[in-house]
C-alpha cells in the first residue's frame, strides 16, 4: 500500500477518503481505455484484424464459382454456399496466430510502454495504487480482446453479406437454424475468444512488470503462445495439453452443434482463470516491489 493510500485522514473527511480511491479508480480506468483505443497503433491493430475477413471473403469469391466447387477446404465452399460463414473461417484462421500477435502487443506494452516513456512515476504519484494501476491495465487489455474479437466477427459478417447469399445455417450436428440463432450463437463464439485469451493477457501482464522495454515484453508474450501452441499439438506431451492456456481455443465450434455442448466453454473459462490468478498475483508481487521511482 502507497502512504498516500494509507495516510490517516481527519473524521470529517472519512466519507471523502472513503469514496476518492473509487473515483480515482474509475477515472483511471476511463482514461486508460480512452488512450487505448485513441492510440495509432491500436487502431492499426484492429484495422488489421479487419482485414482478415474481408480479405478471405474476397479471395474466395474471386476464385470460386457460384457453386461448390468440391476442391479445398470444406469451409471454403460453406462460405459461397452462405456468407455466414466467414466469421467464423475468419475467426478459426485468426486464434492461432492474428489474435495472440495483436493481444501480445497490448499486454505486453500495459507498464513496460509506461516505464519506457517515463510516464509510470507520474502514474504513481496519484494516489490510486499499483495493485489498482494493475488492475486497470489489465481490464484495458481484456477490453481490447473483446474488441479484437468483434472486429473480427463483425467484419466477417458485413463482409459475407457483400459479397455472397446469407440463409438458414446448417450446423456441424447436421440440424439447420435461423439466421437469427446462427448469430446468437456467432456472439457466443466471440465470448468464447474473448475468454480464451485472457490467459495470455494476464501472462503479458507479468512480463511487462519485468521490463521498461515494451518491444521485448510484446515479443515474449507472442512467442509464449506459439510455444504452447506446439506444445499442444505434440502427442508425446499429452499429459500436459489440458494445462495449456491455448489447448481449447478452438473449443468453440461446439456452439454449431444442437444441443450446444458447454463442457469446453466451462473448462476454458476455468483454466484462464487460474492463468489469471497466478500471473496476476505474479505480477502484482513484481510490481509492488519494484523500484519505478530512481
């Protein structure tokens, strides 16, 4: 605890100390997503990520035919047969590689892009603690995996609308359900993402708190999610896969099944959790010792 934070206050101002850590939370946290999302890069990001999907929306219906061609990926006729579908081709290409990139650049640049510019002293002359500086830093990153997520999505639809017929979905189960549904479960999909990185978030969290050199705090979290990536997919580590923070990212196609099955969704959701709990608290005992001010 900061003495500001622990600094004993006349009676008459309790109820003022009392209500100002929550305000200056909050404002912190609104300022931190403003200059999230108003930086340059973050933006590149995200117009990045948009481009997925509008770039694979149009690579196949430039060489394709109207019809199903019987050649390539299975998705890729899905796709000319309901643009529907390329959200979630978008997305199934994005997880392994966009999405971990994207979110490794934010997470990673949480304090070490602070320290790197000087501007975490200044942060910590405020009053609001570094667990609470901590805790807003992460929840802008996690702001940011949703926002990745939707982009996305939304793109992915928008685009497969343009550009090929929308109708009734058949699912992986073999049943057909609505548009309507199809896009319920679509944002159930992007839930799921969002979960699914938070994990990493967490671990680039922690290594920021170990730099003032965002480059290689970004570059670590990155090459992090590769690494368990081909962990995960080496049979001779079996035993270790259910612990990956990636090995049920593509856990959402069970949401295209009838009855949606949610067994992942609840193992996912658990085991980021506990990513975030042990690297946050990791963090939080890194930071809360670390010398920011000489």
């Amino acid at each position: 605890m900061s003495q500001a934070d622990g600094a004993d206050r006349p009676d008459a101002g309790t109820a003022t100390t009392a209500r100002a850590p929550g305000r200056l939370g909050l404002a912190l946290l609104v300022s931190e997503i403003a200059v999230l999302f108003r930086r340059v890069r973050t933006l590149a990001l995200l117009a990045a990520l948009a481009l997925i999907p509008i770039l694979l929306a149009v690579a196949v219906r430039v060489t394709t035919s109207g019809s199903s061609s019987g050649r390539g990926p299975a998705f890729l006729d899905q796709i000319t047969q309901n643009g529907l579908f390329v959200s979630l081709a978008a997305l199934t290409l994005a997880i392994p590689l966009f999405l971990p990139l994207t979110v490794g650049v934010v997470a990673g640049d949480t304090i070490a892009g602070e320290a790197g510019l000087g501007t975490l002293r200044y942060l910590l002359v405020t009053p609001v603690g570094r667990v609470r500086l901590l805790v807003v830093k992460y929840l802008g990153a996690a702001l940011f995996c949703l926002a990745a997520t939707l982009t996305v999505v939304l793109f992915g639809a928008l685009a497969g609308v343009v550009f090929f017929p929308v109708g009734p979905v058949t699912l992986l189960s073999g049943d057909t359900v609505g548009v309507a549904d199809y896009l319920g479960r679509l944002a159930m999909m992007a839930l799921y993402v969002t979960v699914s990185l938070l994990g990493l978030s967490a671990i680039g969290l922690f290594v920021s708190t170990l730099t003032s050199v965002p480059v290689g705090a970004m570059a670590a979290t990155i090459v992090l999610s590769i690494v368990s990536q081909i962990v995960d997919a080496l049979p001779q580590l079996a035993a270790v896969h259910p612990w990956l923070f990636s090995h049920y990212w593509l856990g959402f196609a069970d949401f295209l099944r009838q009855p949606v099955s949610w067994d992942q969704f609840g193992q996912n959701a658990l085991l980021q959790v506990g990513y975030v709990v042990v690297f946050g608290s990791l963090a939080i005992g890194r930071f809360t010792t670390k010398d920011v001010l000489s």
